[in-house]
C-alpha cells in the first residue's frame, strides 16, 4: 500500500485494459519499434523494471525501450488507443518510483544518451537518457557546464522537468532557467518543438511541471564556463556542533557570492580518507563547498566555512568539476530502499535546528541523513511565475533521506523520516520541490506549484485532456 501512486484510473481499469492486450497487438507493437518491447517472461525484464530506489517493486505489463522519437510517438498513441496505464522512464532516479507502473506500459528512454555539444553557442542538446555525469563528460570537454544536481547517475530528463538544482544553481539558477528549447512528443503522439516562441504555454509548463505534458526526446541548454577544476571538499566537525555551525551558515549565507555554495549534510561519518579512523561512524556534520570563480580568490572565499567550528578534519582544495560531480555517489548508490520528505525554508531557525538534532539523536539507520542544499542567490532572482518551477524565495531546500537495506525496517524508518518532518514543518515556507515528493504525497502537488497550480492544470487540461501522463505527481486537467 505504502509503495503504491494513487492512481486517477480505476485500478480494475489498468487491469482490464491489460488484459485486452492481444498477442498479435503486441506483435505488431514489437515489429513496429527500432527499440526492444520487453514483456514479463522476457530475458532483460527484471533488470529494466529495477529503478535507483529498491523499495519500488512493481511489475509493467510493457517495456519499450525507445530508440527515439519514432519509438516514443509509436509507443505513446500505442498506450493511448489501449487506454494502458502509462510510465516514462529517464533516469530512473525518482523516489516516487513514478517511472515504473504496475501493469500498463514504460516509455523507458534510459537508451537515448546523445549529446551534442556546440562550444561555439555554448549549447548543449541532450536526449533524454542522458545522465547528469554523461552530460558532463561531454560538456567538461570543453570547460562548460549547465547547473545539474549533485548524484552523477541521476537522469537530465527527470531532473530538469522538475525545475533540478546543483551546486551551479546559485551562480546561474535552477535547469530549467538555463532550458532554452525541447522536442515534446505530446498526449497527441505529436512532436511539438517547444521554445519561447513556439508553444510558449507548454515550454512554460514543463519548466518544472514534470513528466505531465508529454515525453521530452531533446533538451537544449545554455552552458557555461565552469571548470575544468573547481575549489570544493568537505568541512566535518562533530554533530554536537551542528547547531552553532548551522546558525553561523545561515548568517553567512546572504554574503556569500553566487559562484560559492555551501550544503550542510548531518549524519553518521562515513570512512573518509582525511577523518581520524576514529571519527567514522561518529555523528557529523559536513559542509561540501563548491567555488567556481577565480582561483586566485578560491582559498579566501572558502575561508568562511572555518569559521563555523572546530572540524574533526577538511579536505578542500582545487579537483576537476567532474569528480565532484560524483563525490556522493558512493552515499547515493542504487540498491538500497529509501524514503524522503522534503521542505524549503527560507531560513534555519533554532525550531528547526532543534527539530533536526532531536531526530539526528534517533537515527534508526547507519545510511539515514538530514540535508540542506543552499539555493537562492540566481534561482530567486528569476519571477516565480516565469517558470512552471516557482520556489523562488527558497534558500534552502531541506531532505530528509530515510536509506536501510532491509525490508523489516522500512516501516521504522519510514516512521523516522515523517516525524521529523512534521517537527520541523512549523518553520518551513509551506512549499516542496516536486521532484523530492515520496509516492504518497500527491496532496503535496498543489503547494509545490504554489500561484502557478492553476496555470499549469490550464495547460495540462490543453495539452492532455485525458491525462494520459498521470503516473507522476499528477496535475490533473479539468473535467471535459
Ligand atoms: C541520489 C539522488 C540524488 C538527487 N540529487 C538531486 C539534486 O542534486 N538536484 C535535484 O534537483 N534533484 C536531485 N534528485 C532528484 C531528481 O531530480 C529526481 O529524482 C528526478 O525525477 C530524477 O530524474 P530521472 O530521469 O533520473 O528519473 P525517472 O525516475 O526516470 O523519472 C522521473 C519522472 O520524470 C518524468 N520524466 C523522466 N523522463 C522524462 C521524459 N523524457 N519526458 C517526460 N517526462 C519524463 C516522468 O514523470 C518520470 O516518472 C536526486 C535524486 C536522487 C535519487
């Protein structure tokens, strides 16, 4: 139940549609496709069903393995005339599990992984397979960069439609403020190029609306110079600290220069190199700083982190942009179960710190965590409403990360991950990333739109009346 979207067709409805699905249908859907069809008995099934967060178990009747454009326009009309329930599939990453259904039908388009980059127009136009450290190895090569998030095997796709940040984001603002164009493969089976100028109301809409308008099948983004080598690392001083260390952060915060972000992660210490042994497993806190301007100004700029405390130890100094890229991915590897809540806060209050280390001091998992990933500064100076994204008084966004690995503990650590954040939702603004939104909080949806909800269901009542793209976190068109 726990696992389970709360679907807008009848369940008996995903099953029936289900078991209309003719062999000869399925024939010709297979015949009809440059990419794989993958059904149940299928060698390969199992493995394409898994997504990043192992909670998520489900079982799709269909897998479509996209090849491109024409696969995907082939594979949506496919699930629309069917009335199959249907998914998309990036990345994998989201915690919802939304990319996978039970019954119905994944779009999966994890195998489009081209990028093209123009050094000239610094320009990048990225299919929708593509992953954060693909994008960046092409990107990298020629010192650029569009801000991304923090995990390298996240997806481009699912991240940006949900407005996506990173440690770029203060410098040059969320993903889809740097989004300059997409192919949208619409409810239609149509392929809409969406820009500025041309379907201004849909290429507004998926600017943070999510996968409710359509199937991307091309990115293009506005890069930057960053790099090839930033001045980043880790800043770990005991978690007893945290309090004070937090309150000085958030006082620094409003000075920091943009090209500077710093996140503060609490948790259990992990068997980091520069730690004395005897720090690991000890409860920490850790600040990963990210500086991109000058290098002659790197050390100075920095130096406001050691004035948070005394540190168990540092490791910052000058690395290529790319291995800081993936400096979490060891924490953020597939495999393990998880379950997040999230909220944004435009300040970290003393509730708020005293919320989190009343909940640090139960930690029911060695892999749990409490996050503050720092935004403001770029993304807040773009109007709330010029974007479908439109948490743009948000400088912090807050996750709590609920990660164990055995079943028997999902109900305790769930349990965990909700209770504080119920402690802490008296200081926080009242909105939500929606890209950090669990599988049960599609009540959520509204308040993660905030002023722009009512624009966007306009424009997924125009663009999907049907709401065929409703396995997400569903803006729902209104009533014919
Ligand atoms: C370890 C980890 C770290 C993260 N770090 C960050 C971070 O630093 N910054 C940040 O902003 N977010 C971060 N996220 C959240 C991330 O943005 C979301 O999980 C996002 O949904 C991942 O995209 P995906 O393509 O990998 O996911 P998927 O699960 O494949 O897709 C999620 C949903 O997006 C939609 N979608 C995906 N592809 C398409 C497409 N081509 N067309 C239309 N709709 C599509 C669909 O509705 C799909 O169900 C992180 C997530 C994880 C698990």
């Amino acid at each position: 139940m726990l696992w389970r979207l709360r679907l807008t067709r009848c369940q008996p409805c995903v099953e029936a549609a289900v078991a209309d699905l003719t062999k000869e249908a399925i024939d010709a859907l297979k015949g009809a496709m440059r990419g794989q069809v993958l059904q149940m008995s299928d060698t390969g099934y199992n493995q394409a069903r898994q997504i990043w967060n192992a909670a998520i178990d489900r079982r799709p009747a269909l897998i479509v393995r996209c090849a491109g454009v024409a696969d995907v326009r082939r594979a949506v009309s496919f699930a629309r005339e069917r009335g199959l329930l249907l998914a998309v599939r990036g990345g994998g990453h989201n915690i919802a599990g939304s990319a996978v259904c039970d019954d119905g039908l994944v779009i999966d388009v994890s195998s489009m992984k081209s990028v093209r980059i123009d050094p000239r127009a610094r320009r990048a136009y990225v299919e929708p397979g593509v992953t954060l450290g693909e994008f960046d190895h092409e990107a990298q090569e020629f010192a650029l960069a569009t801000p991304l998030g923090i995990n390298s095997t996240t997806g481009v796709a699912g991240l940006t439609l949900g407005g996506g940040f990173g440690w770029l984001s203060r410098q040059y603002g969320m993903s889809v403020d740097n989004l300059l164009s997409a192919d949208v493969v619409t409810a239609a089976g149509e392929l809409v190029h969406a820009d500025a100028s041309h379907d201004a109301e849909l290429f507004w809409a998926i600017r943070g609306g999510s996968g409710n308008f359509g199937v991307v099948t091309m990115f293009e983004f506005a890069l930057h110079p960053v790099g090839p080598e930033v001045y980043a690392g880790l800043y770990v001083l005991p978690l007893e600290h945290a309090p004070d260390a937090l309150r000085k952060y958030d006082a620094a915060t409003a000075a920091m220069p943009d090209d500077l972000s710093v996140w503060a992660v609490m948790r259990l210490a992990p068997p980091l190199p520069f730690l004395p042994a005897e720090v690991y497993g000890k409860p920490i806190i850790a600040f990963a700083v990210c500086y991109t301007g000058p290098a002659e100004q790197a050390a100075r700029t920095v130096d406001v982190v050691r004035s948070f405390g005394q540190p168990y130890g540092e490791h910052i100094g000058p690395m290529p942009y790319t291995a800081w890229q993936k400096a979490f991915d060891p924490l953020l590897a597939p495999g393990a179960r998880n379950y997040w809540k999230s909220h944004n806060f435009a300040s970290l209050s003393d509730g708020l710190l005293d919320a989190a280390m009343a909940a640090l001091a139960r930690l029911p998992s060695p892999q749990c965590e409490i996050f503050f990933g720092q935004i403001g500064a770029a993304t807040a100076r773009v109007p709330a409403g010029a974007t479908a994204y439109g948490n743009r008084d948000a400088n912090y966004v807050m996750n709590v990360h609920a990660r164990w690995d055995d079943p028997s503990d999902d109900a305790r650590c769930t349990q965990w991950a909700r209770s504080y954040f119920d402690a802490s939702a008296p200081f926080a603004l009242g909105s939500v990333y929606v890209n950090f939104l669990t599988q049960d909080e599609q009540g959520r949806v509204r308040a993660a739109y905030g002023a722009n909800y009512e624009r966007l269901v306009a424009a997924k009542t125009r663009y999907d009346p049907n709401n065929l793209f409703q396995h997400n976190q569903n803006i729902k068109p209104l009533p014919a």
